[in-house]
C-alpha cells in the first residue's frame, strides 16, 4: 500500500513541475504570475506534509479527528482536485500547440521548405479558463470541509403499500446511515444533527451500519449523543463494512476481533438493536411487521457476510418487511430474487461520494459511475429500495452539494 502511494506521489511531483511551468509561460498578468506562484508554493507545502503524515502515521492513525487535522486533509484534497483541472488545461494547450505546429511544419515542408516554424506561444484564454474552471470545485470543497459536512438535511419520502397491516397505515421511521463517528470534529454540531432526528418523532428508527471508520472506540465520545435517540417501536441498526475494521491492518486476529466485540457491546448499551443476520418482528394490536437486519454484503473487496435466508428463517412469508443492509448492492444480487418478498430495503454505504450536483429534475454525482443505485428512492415493481447519502463523512473531510441526510419515511397502506 505504502508502495503504490510513493508511486502517486512521483506522479504528481511531475504534474507539478508540469503545471507550475505551463502557467510560467501563459501570456497572463505579471502580478497575478507571482501570486499564483507562491499561491502553489504554499498549496504545496500543505499537500506533501499531509501526504509525509500520512505514510508515518498509516498504521497509528488517531481515533479521533480534529478541526485543524480535517482543514489539512481536506484542503489537501481540494489542492488535488484544483490541479487536476488546471492540468487537463495546460494538456489541452499543449495538444492544440502541438497540432497546429506540426500542421504549419508540414505546409511549410511542402511549399517553403527553407523557412523555419516557431513553436506556438501558449494562449492567454485557456490559462483563464483553466483557472476559472478549477477555482469552482475548489471553492465548494473548502466550503464543504468548513460548512458543508454538518448541513444536514430532511429528506421525507412517502411510500404506499397494499400489504402494509393496517396498525401500521401512517408508520414513521427515521432513517440513517454511515455515522463514521471518528471523522467527527465538533460535537456540538453533531448533536444539532441529533436533535433533528430526535425532533421528527418517529415510531421507529433505523440505521443501516458504519457507525466508525475502523476502532470501536471512536464512537465513545459519541455515545451518550447517540442513545439519546429513541423511539416507541425501537432503535435497530446493522453492520457496514467499516465496522469490522476491515480497512486497518491490525497487530493480531484477536485484536480484531475484539474490536468488533466492542463495538456491538456500544451498540447495545446506545439502545440501537443490532440485527446480524436476525429479524425483529413487532407486533401491534395483533398485526405484526418484520424488521430483518442482515451484515454488510458487498461486492469484493467488501465483505459478504450477510446472509438474508438465514435472517429470514422462520417467519411468516406473508409479514410485510423491512430490510436493513448497508451496501445497495445487496438489494440487486440477493434482494429482489429471493424466493421471499422484501417490501422495502433501507441502504447507505455510497455517501453519495460527497460531491455532486442535485437540483429538482437533475441529480448527479461520480458516485454513480461506482454504484448502480447510489442515492434515495429505487423501485422494482412492488419492492422499494431507498439508499441514504450518509449523516457523516469519510476520507474527504466534507461535503459538497450531496449533503449528510436524514430521511424521514412514512408507510401509507394503500386502498
């Protein structure tokens, strides 16, 4: 891993150098030269000591992030992204330079053949475009990583069910996902979070894994904030990939596996009912729903530990049912062709990669060049699928336009 690593960084030392040549060259504003600079002097400073600690620290990473640690990292990103841009940039002016220089080297090859041809000097417009283009997402990034990560959101859907038990008709479930409880960085705004889910007043609330990035003990601080959340039907929730601290290389098996012992033992004293490969049945005035919970299944490199015949054995096929598996994934491979019927599937995992664009009638992230179904509502027939777009954040430090969410879900019985 450390390997690959020092392998993107030689590449992006050579992007640099590229880069602070390319812009050394563009016929721009003398003064603006000079800031730019030392603008990508000092980015750069920020980037490599962020990528060092890396490589020192990627075995004894902190269990808990703070606000000076995530403005680093994710300005490191936001630098990444904005070089990225200014780059295609440069390349485009080189491939255009290129062109026409070989095309006027071939005319005057054919027609004046002592006459020789000056390389195109680089043009002033691509230059400003380039840096108008990457000063667009480099600018929500660091307002992702400031503001964004906290701007939670209501999202509500309304479903309608023929096979929903009347008892249930107007049913209200609190939906979330990917907690990611070490990535946090102030608590107070996490409890704002909190208490908007608190608010809502649902019968019942879900949640759908990835409670840490890796240790058991990051969700510690969080613990009191969280089983603060209650509900009259109950809390119930389910692993995601990172909760078997999967992506940390651990001293001993042991080790592991304890802290996935831990893990579930701060589940239960939260009040969340983790359900691992088990369904919970509520009963109302006779009339009984199922809650089935199954451990995370993803395509590799994830694990693919759920086992939803198991979590099914032995109840009542005619029950209406809600599904809690963390990797949407799940409801395409094993999901909808079960031999039982799954009304609704509740899912996370994408995060919706934390970046995208959704306005009404649009709605587009890179996530969706990964996952198939990566954010809200997905139907098959009479089978529902919802994927939540996370409350917190891994890797990138922020959010950007794919805001953390809480979904607010209300059954209906139809007809």
């Amino acid at each position: 891993m450390i390997k690959r690593f020092l392998y993107f960084l030689a590449v992006l030392v050579i992007i640099d150098i590229y880069l602070l040549n390319g812009y050394k060259n563009f016929n721009l504003n003398s003064s603006f030269k000079i800031a730019f600079k030392w603008f990508y002097y000092a980015s750069l400073l920020v980037s490599y000591s962020c990528f060092a600690l890396i490589i020192i620290k990627f075995d004894d990473r902190p269990t808990q992030s703070t606000l000076w640690m995530n403005l680093w990292f994710g300005y490191t990103f936001a630098f990444l992204v904005l070089k990225m841009v200014l780059f295609l940039g440069v390349v485009l002016d080189d491939l255009i330079r290129g062109i026409e220089y070989l095309s006027k080297a071939v005319w005057n090859l054919m027609s004046q053949p002592s006459t020789k041809v000056a390389y195109p000097d680089r043009r002033k417009f691509i230059g400003q475009l380039g840096l108008g283009l990457a000063s667009v997402p480099f600018l929500g990034m660091l307002y992702g990583i400031t503001k964004g990560k906290y701007n939670y959101k209501l999202k509500s859907v309304s479903l309608d069910f023929s096979n929903l038990p009347r008892v249930f008709d107007g049913l209200k479930i609190v939906h979330i996902s990917d907690i990611h409880s070490g990535s946090f960085d102030d608590i107070e705004a996490v409890a704002q979070g909190v208490n908007m889910i608190k608010e809502q007043e649902a019968d019942l609330v879900l949640f759908t894994g990835d409670l840490v990035n890796n240790d058991a003990e990051e969700i510690v601080p969080y613990k009191e904030l969280f089983g603060g959340v209650q509900a009259p039907l109950g809390v119930f929730s389910t692993l995601g990939n990172h909760d078997y601290g999967t992506h940390k290389r651990w001293k001993s098996k042991e080790d592991k596996y304890n802290n996935l012992s831990d893990l579930k033992a701060h589940q239960k004293e939260m009040g969340f009912d983790l359900l691992n490969n088990r369904t919970h049945t509520i009963v109302k005035e006779g009339q009984a729903l199922d809650i089935v919970g199954v451990e995370n299944w993803g395509k590799p490199p994830f694990p693919q530990l759920g086992d939803l015949d198991k979590a099914l054995e032995g109840t009542n096929p005619n029950h209406f049912k809600i599904l809690l598996s963390h990797d949407p994934t799940h409801w395409d491979e094993k999901v909808i062709p079960n031999a039982q019927k799954i009304d609704l599937t509740l899912s996370g995992h994408t995060h919706g990669m934390q970046f995208g664009v959704e306005i009404p009638g649009f709605k587009w992230s890179p996530s969706k060049y990964i996952y198939k179904r990566w954010a809200g509502l997905y139907q098959n027939k009479e089978q529902f699928l919802y994927v939540n777009r996370g409350f917190g954040f891994l890797g990138f430090p922020g959010r950007v336009g794919i805001w953390p969410e809480i979904t607010v879900i209300t059954l209906n019985r139809k007809g």
